[in-house]
C-alpha cells in the first residue's frame, strides 16, 4: 500500500484519495484492527503515554480530595467572578465531547463515508471528555454528595427543583447527553466485540469479550433491526448534540450579564464546540495512526474532511466574536459598550487578542491545500484551536464578570495552583481513559470498514 | 452423516455475500421459513432475501419519546404548578416556556432508551448461548464467512433432502449444527 502522508506528495493526487486504501480484505481489516486490541505485546509507547497520562489522574484524585475536605475556597473564584474555572472547563470539555457525536451521528445521516474510520475513536473521546466535563460543576456545588438534589425525587424536605432555571435545563440535557452517548457508543461496539470474543486466544478475554458482546452471532434478522436503530440513535442524537450546547449557551444567555444576555450565543456555542472538537480529534488521530500504523484505515482525505469543518466552524466562531461586538457598540446600552471596550483594552486584553489570534487568525491558515496536507501543521493548529477555545470560554465568563454593575463590585480573578491542578488533571483523566480505550477495544469501527469495502458490494444481476 | 443428537438445522458456508444472498433467495423460493442468514455486517439484501421486511423497532421508539417527553413535560407543570407554587418575580406558575428544554430532552431520553433496549429485546439479546455456535467455523461469521441456517423446526425439513438441497446452492461446505 502507497504512502500517502509524505508532505512532497502531489497536492492534487489527494483529490481523490480513498477512505480506505486498495488492497484490503473483510479478514485484513478485521485482522489488522483486532490486532491492535489483541495482542499480547503492549507497545512501551503505550506504557510511557499511560503512566503520564495516569500520573496527571493522580493529580486530579489529590485535589479533588483536597478540594472535598477544604472546600471551594481553595480555587480562586470569588464574588464577583463567583463562576470561573470549573464553568470555563466544564463547557471546554463539553464542546470537545460534541465532534464525536457529529462524526458518527450527523455525518451519517448525511451518508459521508469518510466518518467510518474516525466515529468509533471519536465517541469514545465524547464519553471522556463528558466524563471529565461532569467532574466541574459537581465539584463547584461544594458538597458534591449532595449533588443528587440536583434530580427531582421525592425528600423529606419538600422541595422540588426549580424548572424555569437554566441550570436545572442543563442537568437534564449533559445527563441525556451523557447517556446517550453511552448508548451510541456500546451499541456500536456489540458487532466488534463479538468479533474480538471469536478471535481471542485466551480464555479471560474469550469470557469477557463474550459477555459483553451479549452473545451477537451476526443474525441477518438481528442486523435489520441494529441497522434501525442505529438510525434512529443517529437521528435522536443530532437534534440532541444541538440542543445540548445549545442549552449550555443558556445558562449564560438567559441571565442579564452584558457579555452574556446576547441571542447569537446558541449558534455561536454549538459552531465551536463543533471547532473544539474536530481539533481535538485532529490532535489525536495525527499521533494515533503513525503510532499504530493506521495510514491505510485513516486517510490524508479524513485529515482533508476534518481541516475543512475545522475551518468551516472557524469562520462561524469568528464571526460570532465580530457580532458580539458589533452589537456592544450597537445596542448603545452603556454596559454592553463597557463591556466590548473592557475586552479588548482591559486587563484582559492581552487573552482577547490571544483568542483572536488563536481562533480567529491562525486557522485561516487550513484554506491551503498545502497546510492541510502538512500533517505537521495541522497538528499544531488544531493545538493552537484547542487553546483558543479555552481562551473563548476564559473571556466570556470571566470578563463579563469581573466588572460588575456597580464600581464599587469591580474585582479580578486569577486561578490558584488548585484551579490549574484539577484542569491538567482532567486532561490527565481524559488521557488514561483514552489508553486504555486504545489498548483494550477496536479503536476503529471493523464491521462498519467491511461494510465500504468493495465486496461487501451485493452483486444484484449474480444473485438473482 | 446424521449426528446421533438432536439437531438444529443445518448450515452452510459461503465466501461472499453475492451468493450468500442469492442462496437465501433460492432457498426462500423453495419454500423453507425457518432460514437465517450470518455475516460479518448488515447486508440489506439478506434480510429481505430470507422474507424480513419489517420490525416494529420505529413504532416502540415513536411511543418511547412520546412518552419520555409527555413524563417530562407533565412532571413539570405538577411539580411546579401544584406540588411546589414558587413565585419567581411574578412568573405564571404554569411557565410552559420554560419547561420545553427538559420536555426535549426526556423526550430524546425515552426514546434513545427504547430504540436500544427495544432493539436488544427484540433481538433477544443478550443470549450467551445458542446452537449456531456449535457449526464449525462459525467464529468467522464476525470475520469474512457468510452462514445460512434452515432450522429442522421447517416444516418442510427433511435431513436428506434439505441436504441435497443445500449442495445445491454451491456452498463451501454443508454443516450439521447440534441443538
């Protein structure tokens, strides 16, 4: 098989670049990917990316148990700046979570073949990164083993939630989220994991690869059915993916903060949690298949698709920063004005301009052909997005905070040791769950790639 | 050779799903009900080659959201209209406005849980143990082997000549599969 991923590969060859390469087989591609979760041999990359990554999860567990037995006191939030850390990251990893359901919801209903390779990886980063997003707000109501009066069920206190707020909206939409991702996920992963129950060699994986493909057998009236439903999650999960950031945006929206009380933030917030989250999975399948040898499964023409909605997504984001500002100056409502001014002068200036830089500029860089073919830089730039996403969130909830109504309410925010600590901790959470995923489950859809192959093909003039 | 055991049908082994599914034709035009394809991914024509057309899937899912969403909603409007009147700077008790986000998201809710556990249902699933997995080979099913069963339940099974019928269809091999 040809190398495809030189950066001196003719540009225009990739034009027609497949989503699989020539020359596989249902049994070489069932082979090749089972492999990777089958083998006996744990490469030692693995182990040094693992133990990092799980280093980092210990720094989250530390701080969480200091956290829990302290209180929120050790994270720099205060009044005014009662929401920062925990809502920047929360909604940071939230948006990530949502390329996942994009790639294997949206872009099936819209029969884009090229998802196959991707969707099974990108899922499983939506329940990480979902989980790691949870871990914020939970922790920020301070006694996080009461957080089940967040539900509505019967107490002895006698009280209810408070329906009308956006708060509650958002409990029930991230946990309908987390939920049905869960769902997708599994659902997807039955076929795969009965053909890694028929292909171990040892017992204990035979067992419990057994017991979790629930005993699929590849039955023709069984595939009718999953095919169905499969569909139908598809078509459940893109409204809900929208709704989701959709919902998150109101938690802001809905109230008065100048910064905040705008009517473009939904559109605006789902676009970049889309941004966020292709980058995300650019910065992991880049290393992925070099390190796993994938080049044939995930093609320069998935890193083509996934530069363009990353910059797609991009110029949506941008133009939501130029309407927010627009809209300060043309409210002529002396807050909102403040508040633009304040962004872009104020003593946050210096993470406005990075987040223009950084979301605004620098992507511009994915409409040559020649950058998208340069693994190298597409890596960084999804970096760059990732970091400017975060800038995003930074400036939305911070700066339209610290400068309160009232003078006399004004204050500044800068995080503790224990805000950075529980960040780089999540990451380090998201990391492991992520190895673990890769050493332990087909990192890419098998019977979804026998299904683009050519003789999965049923020849319609042979069999009648 | 008849196995001295009861027996579950029998079955047999093809390369690729053009003559699986041309075999589940040919053996549906001759009259056998009782037949199931195996492969290694859906193949449409399969299903409607062995005479299934249509599963009530959608329909339980329809009812699922409908009723996810009517919980939703109603659970809502009794809690903050009746169980709990809170006066939110002068708000109607009854702000249905306000309840839609929920009412959506219960209403996905129901119905992404019944599109799964009504699919596994139906299916069956899970089931550890079933006489398929007796053939032989019958691991490669979820690799790149193709698998048609007529079960003895058929009324019109016959060990020889469903047999003889089954070579027919130009298979690799003709399995007994054990009960």
């Amino acid at each position: 098989m040809k190398e495809v991923d030189e950066p001196h590969d003719d540009v225009g060859m990739h034009l027609t670049s497949p989503v699989i390469e020539p020359g596989h087989t249902f049994a070489s591609v069932t082979d090749k990917i089972s492999a990777l979760a089958l083998k006996r041999r744990t490469p030692i990359g693995w182990f040094i990316g693992f133990a990092i990554s799980f280093a980092l999860a210990q720094v989250l567990l530390l701080t969480i148990a200091y956290l829990v037995t302290t209180g929120i006191g050790i994270w720099g939030n205060n009044i005014p700046v009662g929401w920062a850390f925990d809502i920047i990251n929360f909604v940071w990893w939230i948006g990530i979570g949502h390329a996942g359901t994009l790639i294997s919801a949206i872009l099936l209903l819209l029969r884009q073949e090229w998802r196959t390779s991707i969707n099974r990886f990108a899922e499983a980063m939506t329940l990480f990164a979902v989980a790691c997003a949870g871990l914020f707000p939970l922790l920020h109501t301070g006694r996080p083993w009461l957080a089940y009066w967040l539900f509505p069920y019967p107490n002895t206190m006698g009280m209810w939630p408070q329906f009308r707020s956006p708060l509650m909206w958002d409990v029930f939409a991230v946990s309908t989220y987390a939920t049905v991702s869960a769902l997708f996920w599994y659902v997807g992963l039955v076929p795969d994991l009965a053909t890694l129950r028929d292909r171990a060699k040892s017992r204990v994986f035979q067992i419990v690869y057994g017991m979790a493909a629930l005993g699929w057998r590849g039955s023709a009236r069984h595939w009718h059915r999953y095919e169905v439903a499969y569909l139908l999650l598809a078509g459940l999960s893109t409204p809900l993916v929208l709704s989701v950031h959709t919902i998150v945006s109101f938690d802001f929206a809905v109230s008065q903060v100048p910064g905040w009380h705008a009517t473009i933030f939904p559109p605006y917030f789902v676009a970049g949690a889309i941004y966020a989250g292709f980058a995300m999975v650019l910065t992991l399948t880049i290393p992925l298949r070099k390190f796993y040898g994938l080049e044939d499964f995930i093609t320069m023409r998935h890193i083509r698709n996934m530069s363009k909605v990353m910059l797609a997504t991009g110029l949506i984001v941008f133009y939501g920063y130029i309407m927010e500002a627009f809209f300060g100056w043309y409210s002529a409502n002396e807050y909102e004005w403040y508040m633009i001014k304040n962004r872009m002068t104020g003593p946050y200036a210096l993470y406005y301009w990075l987040l223009i830089i950084c979301n605004g500029v620098i992507p511009q860089l994915l409409w040559s052909k020649r950058v998208r073919h340069n693994l190298a830089l597409v890596f960084i730039i999804s970096i760059v997005v990732s970091i400017g996403m975060w800038l995003e969130r930074f400036i939305i909830i911070v700066t339209s905070l610290h400068r309160d109504f009232l003078v006399s309410s004004w204050g500044m925010y800068s995080p503790t040791i224990w805000d950075w600590s529980m960040f780089l901790g999540t990451i380090g959470l998201f990391f492991s769950l992520l190895f673990l995923f890769i050493r332990f489950l087909p990192i890419i859809s098998i019977f979804e790639m026998r299904t683009i192959l050519p003789e999965a093909e049923v020849e319609e003039e042979a069999a009648t | 050779m008849r196995t001295e055991h009861p027996i579950y049908g029998l079955m047999a082994e093809f390369d690729n799903p053009t003559d699986l599914v041309a075999a589940a034709r040919r053996t549906y035009e001759e009259g056998y009900r009782r037949i199931n394809g195996y492969s290694p991914f859906p193949i449409e024509e399969l299903s409607e080659a062995i005479g299934f057309h249509h599963t009530r899937l959608p329909l339980l899912v329809l009812i699922g959201g409908i009723v996810g969403g009517l919980a939703g909603y109603l659970m809502q409007f009794y809690l903050s209209a009746i169980e709990y009147p809170l006066n939110v700077g002068g708000r109607p008790y009854h702000s249905w406005p306000s309840f839609i986000p929920i009412t959506f998201e219960t209403t996905i809710l129901g119905a992404a849980l019944t599109t799964v556990f009504g699919m596994l249902a139906l299916n069956g699933l899970p089931q550890p143990y079933h006489p398929v997995f007796n053939a032989p080979r019958f691991a490669l099913a979820t690799r790149d082997r193709f698998f048609l069963a007529i079960e003895a339940r058929d009324p019109l099974f016959d060990y020889e000549k469903t047999k003889q019928f089954m070579q027919t269809l130009e298979p690799r091999e003709v399995f007994d599969v054990e009960a």
